[in-house]
RNA sequence: GGGCGGCUAGCUCAGUUGGUUAGAGCGCUACGUUCACACCGUAGAGGUCACAGGUUCGAAUCCUGUGCCGCCCA
C-alpha cells in the first residue's frame, strides 16, 4: 500500500517538480517545422519584462501567475506554446538604482565615474537582479521557454531597435523639436510623466512690480504679479492680461450662477458668498484691467525688476481676471502654461537654466547660483529696490522626480521625437474593428483616448543605460559628400537637420545607420559626432513581440509564433506599452503583436494604498512561496483575479518565533523592529539598520489571504492519500465511458455529470480570463463535492467487494480530472500528486487519453503535459445531480436535527423518511450511504410513513425527515427552534401572498414567474402547517 | 477640470441578460480529535446591498443625482 506522509511539504515538492520539468525542458518550444502536415494549433506569449531595478513584488506574482495558468491549460490542450521570458534594462530606473548606490557607498557621482565604467557597473547590477528575477520566477512555477531568454538590452534586441528606429528615420517619422521636459538636476535628464509625483510644501506667493514703460496719462505706473517662483522672472519674456476682462467675468459669474441653482442647501451659502466677492473684484478692477487689455493691444511694454529688460505686455486668456492682481508674468521655457501662452504669442523663450540646476549667463548677476540661492538673493534684491509688494504663505503643488526625489524643472529642451500622426492610425483601427481585443473592454477607452491625441513620443533619454539613438551629427558638408562617402551602404540614411536654431553657419545632417558602427569619422574633412542621447525604454520594449523572436530577421520563430496569441499586464501600462506594441508592430512586420490583451487588477494593501518598498507596506512573493507555498501564492491570486476590482490585501507580520500573525498597519509598517503580540519576542523588518536590530530574526510580511489555498493544497493532498489508501485490488483501467446513467450508482452518475460540468466551467472561465472563476469553481467542486460527499461515500462502497472496484475506478476518474484541471492554478502540489498516482496506479486510463495514446502506455509522465480534461457529452445529466441534491438535502435534513439536539457524534439515531415514490425509488440504494454521513439508521421510507411518537421533523428536497427522538429529547430546543421557524416562514408567506394578490404582478409578469412563485407559496403553506402541528404535539408532551 | 472603477456580513470579495429566502473564504459561537485531512469535520449567528430620487408588477442589478475611496489623463 501506498502511503503518503499527513502533510504537503510544499518546499521539497517545489524542488522536485521543478527538477522534472526542467529534466525534460517540458516548458520548451520548437517551431513549427515547414514540411510538417498537419499544423499544431499555436499559443504564444510575451512576458511583460519586469525591470532589472529589484526583485518581484506581488504584482509580477499576480502578472505571471495568470500568465502561468493560461500556458499551462494551452499547453495541456495540445497546443504548440510558447512562453517567451525576459526582462527590461528600464533606461532611468536602473541608472537611477545604481548611481544613488554609487553615491551612497563610495561618494562618487556619474561624472567622476565616465559613461562607459557606469554603464559596466550597471551592467553588474543587471546581472545580479536579473539572476534574481529569473530565480524567482522559476520559484513562482513559471513555465517559461528558458531556453529563450531575452534581456531588452541584448544583441538581439539591439539589432532590432536599430532597424526600427533606421526606418522611422528613412520614412521621416524621426524629428528633433523642442520640448518643455520634466528636467530632473540631480540625475540630469528628463523624466517622463508617469516618472513624476507631487507634493504640497509649504511656500511663498511673492507679489512683484513691474514698471509700465513710459506710462501716459491715465495709465497705471506698474503692474502687480504674483509668482510662488520669484526666481523664473529673470526668463519673463511677457506680461499677459485677459484680452476681454468683462466677458471672462461674466463667465465666472454665470458659471457660479448655474452652481448655486444645482447646490444642496447646505453650500449655497459658501458659493454665495464667492458670487459676491467675484462681483466686488469686477465693480474694482474691472476698469483698470480693461485699460490693461487696450494697452496690450497697443503694443506697450513693461521693466523686468532688477535685469531692467523691456517685455511686451500681452492679451492673452490664461490670464485670469478673477485670480490675484488680473495679470501674469509669462516665463515659457520654464513653466508648461507660460509655454502655450509663449507658443500663441510669438514670444521668445529664454532658458535661465544649465542642466545642473544651476543658473546660467541669461540670469545676469544671478548665473552660477542654485535656484535656492538665486531666489533667497532674488527676493532681497527686489524687496531692497521696493519692488516686492506682499508676501503670503502658501501650499504649493510641487512636482518631484520619482527617481532621485528632487524637485522638478520645468525646462526647455532639444528633443528625439516620433511622428504619430500616421503610425497611430492603423493602431487606433486595430482596436476599432477588433483585430486586438482588450479585456474587459472598458480599457479600449483609455487606449483609444490616448492614441487619438497623436501627440508626437519623445524618445530621446539624457542618459548613459539604454539603447544609444544610432545617430551622428555632421555640419558642413553637402549633400553629394555624404552621397560619397557611404556610397554603397545600404545601412545609412541622412536627413538635413530640422528643429536646431538655424544660426545660418552651415547646413548641419543628421545620419542614421543601422549597423552597430557607422565606420566612418569625418566627412570631407569634417567630423561625424554620436548623438548622446539613449532612447527611451519603452522604443525596446514596443518591439518585444518581434524582436525576442528574431527580427528583423525571417526565423521559423517568428513565423511560428508571430503574431503571438495573448497578452496578460496591467492598466496603467496599456499606453505606455500596449498601444506601443501595437504601433511598432504594425510598422515593422505589418501585423498587430497579439490578438488579446487580458488587463489585471492591482493589488493595494488593507487601506487601499498600492504597496511599496519605500512605504515599507509591501509583501515579498518569496515569503508567501517558503511559509505557504507557492500554489497558495497563485491560489490566492487565481482567486483575487476579478474583472471590477483592484485587490484589497491586509498585510500581517508573522513572528518568527510563535508563528503569531500580527496586522501591519500604518503606525508600525516603518519600525525597524516588532515585538509579538503573543509571545513578546522581537524581530526585525525591512527597516532594521542598528547591529541590535539586525540580529534579530526576520519577520516575514505575509497576508491572510493566502492560507485558503495553503489549506486547500493540503486538502488535495490528503484525498489523493485516501485514494492511495484505498487501491489495494485495483485492477485499473478506464471507468466504462459510455455507460448509462442509470446503470451506474446515483452517486457515479452524479459525479460524472458534475465532472464534466465543471470541466466546462473551468475551461470557459480560463478561455475567457476569468482566473477567479476558475479558481473559486475548483476549490468548490474538489472540497465540498468530491471530498465532503464523494469520498465520504466511497468509503462503505470500498469495504464492499462487490462495489470495492467500481468506487476505486470512479475515485481515480474524480481526482485524475481534479488534479488535471487545477494543474494551470497549482503545478506544484498537482504535480507532486500526479507522481504519486502514477506509481499507484500506473493502468488507470481516461477516456480522453484514449485516442491518441498507446492503450498500454503508462500515464503522462508529467500533469504539465497530460491531456486537459473532456468528458464526453453524455456524462452530463442533469437528472442525476438534482436526485444526488434530494440525498444530501436528506443527510442535512438529519444533520440539522442532531446538531440542535446535541446528539453525540458517534449516537445512531433512528430515521424514517415520508417521500412519493420517486423518491422512495432513488433513496432506496442510498440508505447505506445517508447511515455513512449522518451516523443514522433509516428504518422506513415511502408515501405513507408514520413518524415516531416522539420525534424531530424536517422538510427537505421535497421530503419529510423525522429523527426518532425517544430518549434524546430536548423539548426546549425543539420548540424553540419550531417557533423561530414558523416566525421567518410567516413572514415569506406573507410576503409571496401579498405578491400574488397583487393583480399587476400577476398579469404582467411571465406566466412561468407567477407559477414559480405559486408554487412557493404552496410549499411554504404546507410546511407551515406542519410546524403547527409539531409544535402542538412538542407541547403537549412538555 | 475630464474619464474610468469601487462602495454588498467584523475583514477580503462573488452575485452572468432585473424575478434566490442575497452567497463564499477568513474571523466569530457551539459541539467533535485512533478510523484521508484540526492546514479538519458538523451545525449556527451575522447584511434596510453607501445615500436620495426615478423607471418597473418586481431593483443589489437599469436611469439620474449626491457623498466617500481609488486609478488614469490634463
């Protein structure tokens, strides 16, 4: 006899299964080979790369979890699948990571180091994580194609991002144009938005005199601006007034107007007032910023303070008539508004800034200061030349870079750009007319919004990691010198260069090529110079669908697998890289990169917070996958994998000492050590610096939510041990497919019906990227189905010889499907089961192995490679599962009454069933079984059964149960529970009765609904009148 | 400011086209440990489905508005 252990040991499992599964490279794909005949339906996949900046979170757990499971059900459906594995060099990231520890642990800046020695220390880091990355993904039970592992930054993908952006180029789709970037002086580059966060500090709004140049009769001497960055104003280039102060407002006023009517009582009040105070500022200023508006017009101008420059006053409507003085200074190199204003105006856009942060010549007395300085200086000067007229305090919305965590700066830059006018067009048709579907469908809006913007992408990094924008600047030559000197090169492309300030020296080229090295230094005398810049990571990343298989070249890969299948992420990406995708994929091979795009949820913590490493609130896969398990990590996530909405996870320490779970909450997520709640011992956290600290043990963050699938797994294991227990005689085989239903016993055909139902189920759930519906569905049919009631059933069968084998014979079917259809979720326990089942019974066949399969042959050597699950159509019968519900309705119905009147466990009580002959006829063979679950003997059953003198009744499944009480009795409990039934059951009856009168619902709602409810009604009458006389008779007894 | 999502049991979440006595897991209560599993079993308590209107014979579900939370884009 085969015995296992009483427990899962997940880690030595997880060992073992990965072994067997490498062993055999069973993750791994082949092409399709060109003289095959039939082709093998193909799956294929990309991984979203995660970043080589750290290791996974729980996001990438959830990511490639979902991902697993779609490739695992593919795979076991006999599809070609390909999972393709890799990982991001995530341009600004990374370099971020690597130089803050360069300057933590050895002082040094990028600079002191040199592009190419940063570039090699990065790469070490990459290395380090990317090891780390792999690692855990294997842990996860990703079955990847490891064979085919990419790095974004690889040759592979080098070659590719040449080639795609050497085309843009060629097509003219590459422009150099400038841009108000989000300029990060710590790190030196701009950051993109998403790379930004802000942040309220607390501030100054300076109110500052401009002088009116020349002022006539009549006209203001100065002009008042208010700014909560004084220091911008040595880069004004304009003072702007609204060009039509009463309509702006009356607009206000109206807008106001339209509040107050839709207002609840309540803030009527408040807007009120704001009317007024709106009203009072136009019967003020009104007047004089009309005047304002028609100096503007009239070309005047006004003193910048301290630099004395002569700007225009200008009419331009981001000026707001109802805000501060009416007016606003313009400083469009530096502020993202003053820069539209600036576009509209024609207005020159002076940059005060160098990229250090510091100020440069432009800021006169003030170059060489730092910001900080240079406004501390700034606010003096004027203040000593009497120029600053107020000062008040201020919250201020400041943007941060995310990277470095300074403050950003707005700042005027050459840029990379892609034209998108065309490349979105065939992008924005591909979702339109369904070529790529997202899902659920409400993402199409965020992609279709975005994309029909068309706004140009600039791709250009100030950066040294990346992949370097493969082109040279050369100035100076002509036209037919470059013409010679790549005479026959198929590889180099050349454009007059747009967008540089045209200072009419000489013609200035750009040269693209698409070879690693152009070759060439200098043109007729001239040198050709690398442009610096690296493209943004998300240009190699838009390629990844195609250049991890091989292009540009034409690989059986690519052929194969391109376009892939499906793509599993997450929403916040879907502009920054599906759209991408979808764009670079089209360009570059003509096709869209995938078919599907499944969105996921995000995971939050208990308040609703996404989780962080800085936050300190955040949980690590790798402690999940030692104290639970990693198929309790994917349970858990399978099941939180809903369509509406992001997942809520309260996170708990678990002490290292007692195993007590302690709530992570807000107060205590950032200490560096713990003590337990429980057994008062300390331990140490992400935080923990101090050597006393630091010796302590580790506490793990763990959550809750995770111990149903850990409970699960080992529920799993322990029915395969039961079966295991229980195989002794078993002669194997295949149960007899095409048996009736009638001929089998009830409780076969009952879970032959559900096995197939649920096959279905689950099948369509995963077809359709419902992972929590299949997962939720599982867990029900394995444990209350086929544990609580199958195998409970099994167990009088097995002591039987006449039934023994056709039980084993069923049993092995129920857990070979189960442990089949739950592999995609939980590999590892599935796995490790599958193994021991193969040993034990080694001639068990299903009838879907039967086909293709050598009749002797042994099962598959692996659950990751069996054939999914297909019950035939004809085990479905739904007759069967209603007649198995009247039995359990029949065992409750027994339960109940034992559990109200405390009987003890092991106590036989007596039961006689009144049933119509249907089901006296269906319950007649499962007498033994009813004695099994509900420890009860049934001594009649049929139409016309008397209850026993002194007895406890149940109405169920259309029956009436009655437990024999002489000598259990407890009236109170009886009565009581009689009484508190009839009180709920009055008040239905009430309810139905007064439904059913009213004579509305009765003739507008569908005849069936009325019957249905009639019917209700008739069996809740006749229940009650049977809690009537129960508790008549109760009565009379106590 | 615009768009999207959420608000259902103490907690985390299901609830398919409007028709159930609104469900699950965890937690809680009671009882139960040789006999697959205490990471277990049996039974039970617990909800005016955020709020206010509306449509309908009938609303957790559809519509309108409000509030709070979150995300995306400005």
């Amino acid at each position: 006899m085969h015995e296992l252990p009483k427990h899962f040991d997940h880690t030595s499992a997880q060992l073992r299964c990965r072994e067997l599964w490498d062993a055999g490279k069973l993750w791994h794909a082949e092409p399709q080979a060109g003289e095959e005949q039939a082709p093998q339906p193909v799956f294929s996949m990309v991984i979203p790369p995660p970043n080589v900046t750290g290791a996974l979170h729980l996001g990438h757990a959830l990511n490639n979890t979902l991902q697993d499971i779609l490739v695992r059900t593919r795979r076991m459906q006999g599809f070609r699948t390909l999972w393709m594995p890799g990982t991001d060099h995530a341009g600004i990231a990374t370099q971020a990571v690597v130089e803050r520890r360069l300057l933590e642990e050895e002082k040094l800046s990028r600079h002191d180091l040199g592009r190419e020695k940063l570039v090699e220390r990065i790469w070490a880091w990459k290395e380090q994580y990317e090891a780390r990355i792999l690692g855990q993904l294997r842990e996860l039970g990703a079955s990847c194609d490891w064979d085919r592992t990419r790095f974004t930054l690889d040759e592979r993908c080098a070659t590719a991002v040449r080639e795609a952006f050497y085309r843009l180029f060629q097509q003219g789709l590459v422009r150099r144009g400038k841009r108000l970037v989000n300029w990060d002086t710590f790190l030196q580059t701009a950051v993109s938005d998403d790379e930004v966060f802000h942040e309220e500090v607390k501030g100054h709004f300076w109110h500052i005199r401009y002088a009116v140049v020349d002022p006539q009769a009549g006209e203001p001497s100065h002009v008042t601006v208010a700014t909560t960055r004084p220091e911008t104003l040595l880069g004004d280039t304009a003072v702007a007034v609204h060009p039509d102060p009463a309509a702006a407002f009356a607009a206000v006023e109206a807008g106001l107007r339209e509040k107050i009517a839709a207002a609840s009582a309540k803030e009527k009040p408040q807007i009120e007032a704001e009317l007024d105070a709106v009203a009072a500022r136009r019967t003020e200023m009104l007047a004089g910023l009309e005047r304002l508006a028609g100096m503007a017009r009239a070309g005047r101008t006004v003193r910048l303070p301290l630099l004395g420059r002569e700007i225009p006053l200008v009419a331009d409507e981001w000026a707001k008539p109802e805000m501060g003085s009416g007016c606003v200074k313009i400083t469009p190199a530096h502020d993202p508004n003053d820069y539209e204003v600036g576009l509209r105006q024609r207005l020159p856009m002076l940059n005060i800034l160098n990229p250090d942060g510091t100020l440069n010549p432009e800021a006169g007395p003030y170059q060489g200061l730092t910001i900080r300085k240079a406004r501390e200086k700034l606010v003096a000067d004027l203040e000593e030349a009497g120029q600053l007229e107020a000062v008040e305090d201020r919250l201020i919305d400041l943007a941060h870079s995310d990277r470095s965590k300074t403050p950003i700066e707005p700042y005027l830059a050459d840029q990379w750009f892609i034209r998108m006018a065309e490349l979105a067009e065939p992008a924005l048709a591909a979702v339109e007319n369904g070529s790529v579907k997202i899902h659920p469908s409400r993402y199409a809006k965020s992609y279709l919004d975005w994309l029909g913007e068309k706004r140009d992408w600039p791709v250009g990094r100030q950066l040294w990691w990346g992949h370097r924008i493969p082109i040279w600047h050369v100035e100076g030559v002509a036209a037919a010198d470059l013409e010679a000197a790549f005479a026959g090169r198929g590889d180099v492309a050349w454009a007059e260069a747009d967008g540089e300030p045209a200072d009419g020296s000489a013609t200035r080229w750009f040269v693209c090529c698409k070879a690693e090295a152009l070759g060439v230094e200098a043109i007729a005398g001239r040198p050709l110079e690398r442009d610096p810049d690296v493209l943004d990571t998300w240009f190699s990343s838009a390629l990844w669908p195609h250049s991890t298989l091989g292009w540009p070249e034409a690989t059986a890969e690519l052929a194969t697998f391109y376009p892939t299948t499906t793509l599993i992420t997450s929403r916040d990406i879907i502009t920054l890289w599906v759209a991408r995708m979808v764009i670079m994929g089209i360009f570059n091979t003509g096709h869209v990169p995938f078919a599907d795009v499944a969105i996921h949820p995000k995971i939050l913590d208990r308040y609703g917070e996404t989780m962080s490493k800085s936050k300190g609130n955040g949980v690590d896969p790798l402690d999940v996958i030692e104290s639970l398990g990693a198929d309790a990590l994917r349970f858990g996530m399978a099941s939180m994998a809903t369509e509406t909405q992001d997942v809520r996870m309260p996170v708990e320490f678990a002490c290292p000492a007692c195993g007590q779970r302690i709530e992570q909450t807000t107060a205590n997520r950032t200490k560096p050590r713990i003590e337990c709640t429980k057994c008062g011992e300390p331990f140490r956290t992400q935080w923990a610096a101090s050597d006393a600290d630091l010796a302590l043990p580790r506490g793990p963050a763990v959550s809750e939510r995770f111990d149903s699938g850990r409970n699960f797994s080992n529920k799993l294991w322990n029915a395969t041990r039961f079966v295991l227990m229980n195989l002794e005689g078993f002669e194997g085989g295949c149960v007899d497919a095409a048996a009736a239903s009638a001929d089998l016993p009830l409780e076969d055909a009952w879970l032959r019906s559900r096995l197939a139902t649920v096959t279905t189920e689950v099948t369509a759930a995963i077809d359709a990227f419902r992972f929590a519906d299949a997962a939720r569905t599982l867990y029900a049919f394995a444990w209350d189905e086929y544990c609580s009631a199958y195998l409970e059933l099994c167990k009088s069968r097995l002591a039987d010889p006449a039934t023994r084998a056709s039980a084993q014979a069923m049993l092995i079917t129920g857990l070979d499907t189960i442990l089949r259809l739950l592999h995609p979720i939980m590999p590892f326990v599935t796995e490790e089961l599958w193994q021991h089942l193969r040993e034990a019974a080694r001639s068990r066949r299903m009838p879907w192995d039967a086909t293709d399969r050598d009749p002797d042959a042994a099962p598959a050597e692996s659950v990751m490679v069996a054939r999914w699950p297909a019950p035939p159509a004809s085990w479905r019968d739904t007759q069967s599962e209603e007649r198995f519900g009247t039995f359990l309705g029949v065992v409750g119905a027994i339960r109940e009454i034992r559990a109200r009147q405390n009987v003890p466990p092991k106590t036989v009580v007596t039961v006689v069933i009144k049933a119509d002959d249907a089901k006296q006829t269906l319950l007649a063979p499962m007498l033994g079984a009813v004695a099994t679950m509900a420890v009860a003997e049934v001594v009649d059953v049929g139409p016309q059964v008397q209850p026993p003198a002194m007895a406890a009744k149940v109405a169920a499944a259309g029956c009436e149960v009655a437990v024999d009480l002489a000598g259990l009795v407890d009236v109170e409990a009886e009565l009581a529970r009689v009484t508190k039934d009839r009180e709920k059951l009055g008040g239905l009856i009430e309810g139905k009765r007064k439904k059913l009168s009213n004579e509305s619902f009765v003739a507008r709602a569908p005849a069936e609904v009325v019957a249905k409810e009639r019917e209700q009604l008739a069996e809740m009458e006749e229940r009650l009148a049977s809690l009537v006389a129960m508790a008549a008779d109760l009565r009379s007894r106590a």
